[in-house]
C-alpha cells in the first residue's frame, strides 16, 4: 500500500515538475575523498581500514525544490569511483540533518547549506556494528553559504567545501573515516546526472540495512516513470 502510494506521488510530481520528484535543482561537482586508514583498532571495513584517495561525482541540491529563499532540505549525493578497485562505485546518499541521536536520523529543512551535518539518516552496516553515517562541513573552509542553487554553486566557485565524513552508532561518539572536498563544478545540469543508488553501489563490509528499501525504490521508479510520461 505505502509503496504504491509513493510511486504514483512521485510520478505525477515528477512529471509535473518534468524533473526528479525529489532534489530536482542543484549543482554537480567534482572532487575528491580521501580516507587516512586507521591503524589500530580499525573499522572492520577493507575500504575504510586502508589509506586511499579517490575522485568523486557529487549532486549538492535541494530537495524539495522550494523557491530558493525559503529553507529546504539539502542533499548530498556522493558518488566514489573505483571504490574498492577499477570498476567498482559507492554511492551515499546524505541529507540536511541534526547531530543527536533522534535529530541525525530526521531530515532538516535549512536555509544555510553548511550550517550543520547532512546525515544518511537510515543506518548503514559498519562492520560488525550499524551506524548513521554523516557529512560535518569542516569549519572556516567556506563562507556563509545560503541554500539556494546559484549560493551553491557559488560556494564552490570560490573556493574547495570540505567535509568530515563520520559515523556513529547509539551510545558511541562520531568517529571521522573521510573527507570529502568539492573543488569544481560541473556544467552539466544536474537533472543529467546518472541515478545515484546506495543499494546496488555499495561495498563489503559498508552497505546500508534494507530499512525502507522497498519504499525508496517506489518512489524512484515512479519518479523515473513521471520523468518519461513528461517529456512524451
């Protein structure tokens, strides 16, 4: 019921909109994520307990598509190449959230896009352990940035946005395992970007739990559907 409820929203919003149902507006980068490894007691994670840098395609929008001077919710779609050698992708999918234990798993409409973390919101399988992962921007690297779509695509004209990636279970502190850097633009429009999915890209030992997956696909292909009936 809920699935079909959400496929046929997101189709007549996207086919409205002739755009994505959800983050239809926004920039696409490039950059890079580098991960230090750890030593010690590491992750439990291949990719996450050895030192890499790797070059990522990342959709900063918003997304609801609300006019750009009213708070909406921001994402984070991040796209790592060649993740766990030639080949292989590694999607996360991060929205404007709380830090908190209740706050880092609801999403949070904001009218300044790096005024706090984006969050996963839904848990991802960290080893042995679930955890929220999150996007903390990383203070000073970038000025006052407002939310609507040419504020980010100015933010990163001006100068590279840096993030701390982190990951936290209940009862534990954030621990950082990444950085992410946005460093260009891209001019393609963002409605051209390939479909990022968390699902489908995801790698051994760090993959997100099925926790509304079945709803998530719905609405995505009833999106992808609305997207097509739009432009016939």
């Amino acid at each position: 019921m809920l699935e079909r409820a959400a496929h046929r929203v997101a189709g007549r919003l996207a086919r409205w909109r002739s755009a994505p149902a959800l983050h239809p507006y926004g920039v696409l980068c490039s950059g890079t994520l580098d991960v230090p490894g750890r030593t010690g007691a590491g992750w439990g994670v291949p990719w996450l307990d050895r030192p890499g840098s790797y070059p990522v395609t990342v959709r900063w929008s918003r997304a609801l598509g609300l006019p750009g001077r009213l708070p909406d919710g921001l994402g984070l779609a991040v796209r790592v190449t060649d993740a766990d050698g030639p080949g292989t992708v590694l999607d996360m999918l991060l929205t404007s959230s709380g830090s908190g234990r209740l706050g880092r798993r609801l999403p949070l409409l904001r009218p300044r896009a790096l005024a706090g973390p984006y969050s996963t919101l839904l848990s991802y399988r960290v080893g042995d352990r679930a955890r929220v992962l999150a996007a903390f921007p990383v203070p000073g690297t970038a000025g006052p940035t407002g939310g609507s779509v040419p504020a980010l695509r100015r933010a990163v004209v001006d100068r590279p946005v840096r993030f701390d990636l982190r990951a936290a279970a209940a009862g534990e502190p954030w621990r950082t395992f990444a950085s992410l850097t946005l460093e260009e633009v891209r001019n393609a429009p963002v409605t051209d970007t390939v479909s990022y999915d968390p699902y489908a890209h995801s790698l051994p030992g760090l993959r997100p739990t099925g926790r509304l997956r079945r709803l998530r696909d719905a609405a995505y292909a009833g999106s992808r559907r609305g997207r097509t009936a739009g432009r016939a």
